[in-house]
C-alpha cells in the first residue's frame, strides 16, 4: 500500500509555498485595487465605508472557506446560499419565540451542518454529482426557508439587542464578524497543512483512485467537506441574522455564486487538489473591495451581477490554459 505523500504531485511543504507565492500576487491586485478606490472615490477611505468592507470580507470569506474544503475535492456545493437562508429563518423564529440565544446559535449550527450532511450522503454514498446534489439542495432548502417564515421575514422582537453583538459589535476597534473569520481561517489553514486529514482531502482532489488505493477513506473525506461546508454556511446566517435583527428567508441568495467566485480568484482549482485559504482570504477581500468600488461610483446591481460573472469565466479559463501548459 502506497504512502499518501506518493500519490501528492508535491510535498506538502511545496504546496503550502505555491499558495503563499499565489496569494502574495494577489495580495498585489488587492492593493491596487484598494489604491484606484480611493482615486475614484475618496469615500472609500471613510473608517465606517472600511468597516462595512471588513465586515462584508468576513461575511464572504466564512462561506469561502467551506466552499474551498469542497472545491479541493474535485465538488461543488451550490446550496450554501439556500442552508443560509434556512439557518437565518430557523435562527429568528426561535429567538423570536424566547429561545435563549446560546440553544438558538447551538440549534441552528446543527440544522447547518445536519443539511451539509445530507449532501455529503448524497455525494459519497449515493454517488450523486455533486452538482446536481447541491443544486436538488439548493432549492429544497429555499423552499423550507419561504415554508417556515410562510414567505415573510421573522423579526427577532425584544432578543435583537441581545443577539446584535455578533454582528454588529467590535473588539479593540475591529468587527466581530472579522474576528470569527480569524478564527475559522485560522483552523482551516491548520486543518489543510498541518493535519492529516487536510493532506488527505488534497489527495482526493488530486487523485480520488490513488487516495482509495492508498487507503483513505474517499467516502469519509467527502461527506466531512460538504459538513464543513453547511457548519460555515449556518455560521454566516448567525452574522446575517444579527446585522439585520431579521430573518429573511431569501437571505444568502447567490452567495453561493460569490463563494465560487472567491475560491476560484483565490487560486483554488476547480479541478481539486490545489488551492487554500491563503488565496480564498485575498479572494473575499478582492471581491468586497470591487463590490464596493461599484457601488460608489454608482454602477447597479444588474452590471454588477455581469462583471462578478465575467470574474468567474475568466478566472477558469485561465486555470485551464495554466492547467494545459
């Protein structure tokens, strides 16, 4: 039986200096971007018009980073955006009910995850694509969303000031939400570089035979990424709930589109196997500088959607003549 390091193209410390080098260009992008901002409109310097960019990079970035767990196996889970929005309703119905709000986060992170693992199952087990899986996912949990709110966003009632800190509230002058994805990039970084388990789902992704040949449990592997995927989904519907004091049952409606977004531009191959949350941070920051460059120089929401689409065609092409070459 072959050892994991042999069915990897690179050594794990080859892979980490790749990402690192992937991300310091883009970090480069993410300045230069940050520098035409502030030529085009000096509100961008504005600390309140930053903080909203930090938090919408911790909003878009937690998502990112269980989009970029399924990406590294070769998936793809179109239904974060729709587990998002499930999260947020179930989230506002119990506190507006008189929940405490520490069972109504543990509640929600359950049903979170419980919806990833049921496209985990689908993947793994049933051997559905994972795109048609997700995209079956995506519209089941949109309809569950509208059914429990009866199509109507849920007011949190006399729990919004309790539950406002985790959205809206800030330590040492830096956004909670900004914290949060510290936290979880930080774990993720560690989890893919340092763990066996993160070698693994690299392994998968470059080599799902060779992984199973070698002895890793490819089924495991790919139920725990799509569970990954649905934690983090509902950990960014709790950040919704509590910036909006509302649950909205279409909440996270194409975020799931921006996720791919972020992890593509962040040098994660949708081919699996290559990529990490160096490159997805920078990602979500690139993404959140030029959605608010957009939106200050006044270009709608309909433009919008059209170069966010752009970035996405573009960014393949490109790992496919990288991929050819």
């Amino acid at each position: 039986m072959s050892d994991i390091s042999t069915i990897e193209p690179r050594s794990n410390m080859q892979k980490l200096s790749a990402s690192i080098f992937k991300a310091s260009g883009l970090l480069w992008v993410f300045l230069g971007l940050c520098v035409v901002a502030a030529l085009l409109s000096p509100a961008f310097l504005n600390p309140a018009n930053l903080m909203n960019v930090f938090r919408q990079v911790a909003l878009y970035g937690i998502v990112s980073v269980g989009m970029t767990f399924v990406i590294l196996t070769k998936g793809i889970d179109l239904s974060v955006g729709s587990i998002l929005g499930v999260c947020a309703v179930s989230t506002a119905l119990l506190l507006s009910g008189g929940w405490s709000p520490w069972l109504a986060v543990i509640i929600a992170l359950l049903i979170g995850t419980g919806l990833g693992a049921i496209n985990g199952i689908g993947v793994a087990i049933g051997r559905v694509p994972p795109f048609i899986m997700t995209l079956g996912m995506m519209v089941m949990a949109r309809g569950l969303a509208l059914t429990l709110a009866n199509g109507q966003p849920i007011g949190l009632k006399d729990a919004a000031a309790n539950f406002a800190w985790l959205g809206r509230g800030a330590m040492l002058g830096i956004p909670v939400p900004v914290w949060i994805f510290a936290v979880v990039a930080g774990i993720a970084i560690f989890v893919l570089r340092y763990t066996p388990f993160g070698r693994q789902i690299y392994a998968v992704g470059s080599n799902e035979e060779a992984a199973h040949l070698s002895g890793i449990s490819v089924n495991l592997i790919n139920f725990s990424v799509y569970v990954i995927s649905g934690f983090l989904a509902a950990l960014t519907a709790l950040i919704f709930v509590s910036r909006l004091t509302v649950g909205e049952p279409t909440a996270g409606t194409g975020i799931e589109l921006e996720a791919i977004a972020i992890t593509v531009i962040g040098g994660t191959s949708l081919f699996g196997g290559e990529g990490g949350i160096f490159g997805t941070i920078i990602g979500a920051a690139i993404l959140a500088v030029l959605a608010n460059i957009m939106n200050l120089v006044g270009i709608s929401p309909f433009t919008q959607q059209i170069v966010k689409g752009a970035i996405i065609v573009g960014a393949v092409l490109y790992e496919m003549q990288r991929k050819r070459k």
